[in-house]
C-alpha cells in the first residue's frame, strides 16, 4: 500500500561507488534486475565502526519506487558507515520479492512499513492505528520468521485526505477530517484512486467512521465523488476538481501543490511507519547495528521523506545522491575527504 512513483533515471555524481552491486549469480538466481550501486563516497560521521563489522558481509534490499530507493541507498550509507561491507540490492521490484530475500537470508536488511508487513505478509485482515501498536504487533509475530524489526521512523507512508491551501478558508478553515461532516453536502467532493475508491481501508469505511454514507443525498452522493488513475488525483485536487483528494502522507507532489494534509483526528486509517527490518541472525552478530539505524531512523519524518521525494520526483535529482545529502546534513557521515 505504498505509492509506486517512478524513479529519476541514475545521475552519478562523478565520485567512486563506496559500495559494490549485488552478484549476478544472486541477482539471476532471484530473477531479478540489478540496481545501480552508486552511491557517493563517504568519509567519517556520528555512525562509529561496530566492532567485528569491518570484513563482514552485509546486502540491503529495498523496493524501487522513489521513497524506497531513498530509503535503501540511506541504508546502504549507514551500514557501510558502520564498517560493513555492503552488497547493493536495492531496486527490487515489489514488496514480495524483497520479503522473500529477507525470509531466505539472501538480504539482510531493509526498510520496511508496519502495515504493509501486518496486511500483505502476516495476513491480517485490518490494520492497526495506533502507530506503536502495530509495530510491536509486527515485531512480536515476525520474530517467528527469523526477522527482528527496529525501531520505527515518525516517517508514516499512509493514506491521508489533502485539500488545496488556497481552499482552506473557503471551508470554513478545515484542519480535521471531522469537520468534513459539518460542510454542506455540496462541498463534501472528494478525488479518489480506483483502489482506494474499494479498498477495505479506503473511501466507503472512512467515510462511514467519521459520520458519512456514501450514495445518500445527506451523505456524500455518488456524484461528488471523482475515480482517478493513479497520481492523476494530486493535479485534480490542485486544480479544484473536488475539495478533498486521496494522498499518500510523504508524496513529494504535496509540497510540490502546495496541498494540506487533513488531520486524521479519529484514528481511522491504519499506521504504515517506516522501520529498518534485520535478519534475526546478523543482530545476534552484530547488536550494535540496531542502534546505528535506530538513530537514523529517528530522523525520518514525513516531513523530510516529502521533501526528498521531491527532489527526486519533481526535480530530477538521484536518489543516492539524495540520500547522500541527508545523511551528510543530520552529521551521520561526511563528503570524501571531510573529518
């Protein structure tokens, strides 16, 4: 339930790889494309050499829409920051396959959300709000998977309602989804995607949480509501074809419009925090990697993952080159050269 943007085509930097590509046996064994394995060359930071790591072989694996290419060459900085020799296997496409290179030992960490491992791996029917309960959920099941999950990032990739800025006021300064109930049925217009518009955390049961019938003429009639293609809801939105659009929390495209995130004051849709997943084994190994990406992690926002999604996105910048600047900016490594 994470949005598949495409990522900007590879722009290296000029700098050497700090990291190699994943094999090509593994690669062709796994059917899968290889990732470029640049990343920009690194030099010393807050992130300390764990003791036993320098040597070790260490593969990271994302998937390979935007934010997680961010995320994975993040966490390609961070582990080799930390004295690990990393395999590059970011780019996988598909939340499955990476699944599977965890579960099999052929990747050893990536970043992962909460509610994609509780719905999509785990097989529960309904997502859980409540953003530290659904990751000790997630933690305690999939201990049984030889999975040890760390600490979350704020960073929550979920579903959430934007209205234009410029709208704000006109609806009577709207800052809550509760408030949507207040408005007269005319301005209850929402954009919505072909999944969400069905899904079972999607249009119907939110409206149905906060008050709303879908299809009734006191509710929200059918003809207020407008079924977009993937990403067309965004443009929609901006433009003021309805008042209230269907966003993910850290799509750059937000900033980019200028567009206002609703407050999910009801708690109805399902937490989706982003959190580094390990390898039960390597942690056992290596305990100090956990706290190596838990200060990473700390510093992930929804805010910041915005931001980065733009620069890739709207601006055309590469993701490792992105990633690169943050890890630079929060002081957890430095440019070549520096310290």
């Amino acid at each position: 339930m994470t949005p598949q943007n495409l990522p900007a085509p590879a722009g290296p930097r000029g700098t050497l790889p700090a990291v190699l590509a994943a094999s090509a046996a593994l690669l062709a064994g796994c059917g899968l494309q290889p990732a470029t394995s640049y990343v920009p060359e690194a030099g010393p930071g807050s992130i300390e050499v764990i003791e036993g790591a320098e040597g070790t072989e260490l593969t990271v694996t994302s998937k390979n829409f935007t934010e997680q290419l961010i995320l994975g060459k993040i966490s390609v900085l961070a582990a080799a920051a930390a004295g690990f020799d990393v395999t590059d296997l970011t780019n996988v496409p598909g939340s499955q396959p990476v699944r599977e290179l965890l579960v099999s030992g052929d990747a050893d960490l990536t970043i992962e959300y909460t509610g994609t491992a509780w719905l999509t791996f785990l097989n529960q029917s309904k997502g859980i709000p409540d953003k530290e309960k659904q990751w000790q959920a997630v933690h305690d099941a999939d201990l049984a998977n030889s999975l040890t999950w760390g600490r979350p990032a704020p960073l929550n990739n979920t579903y959430a309602i934007a209205v234009r800025t410029e709208a704000v006021e006109e609806l009577g300064g709207i800052t809550k989804l509760s408030q949507i109930a207040a408005l007269p049925v005319e301005e209850r217009t929402f954009c919505v995607e072909s999944e969400f518009n069905s899904r079972s955390d999607g249009l119907n049961p939110m409206l149905k949480h906060y008050g709303l019938t879908r299809g009734t003429p006191d509710g929200v009639p059918d003809g207020n509501i407008g079924v977009y293609d993937t990403g067309a809801v965004y443009s929609a939105t901006d433009k003021g074809n309805c008042n209230f659009g269907e966003v993910f929390s850290t799509d750059g495209r937000i900033d980019a419009l200028e567009l206002t995130l609703l407050e999910d004051d009801l708690n109805f849709f399902p937490a989706y925090n982003a959190a580094p997943v390990f390898g039960t084994a390597v942690l056992e190994e290596h305990p100090g990697l956990e706290e190596v990406f838990a200060q990473v992690a700390a510093e992930l926002t929804d805010e910041e993952l915005r931001r980065m999604n733009l620069l890739v996105d709207v601006e055309g910048q590469e993701p490792a080159d992105v990633a690169f600047d943050f890890m630079v900016d929060k002081g957890f490594i430095s440019e070549a050269g520096e310290g």
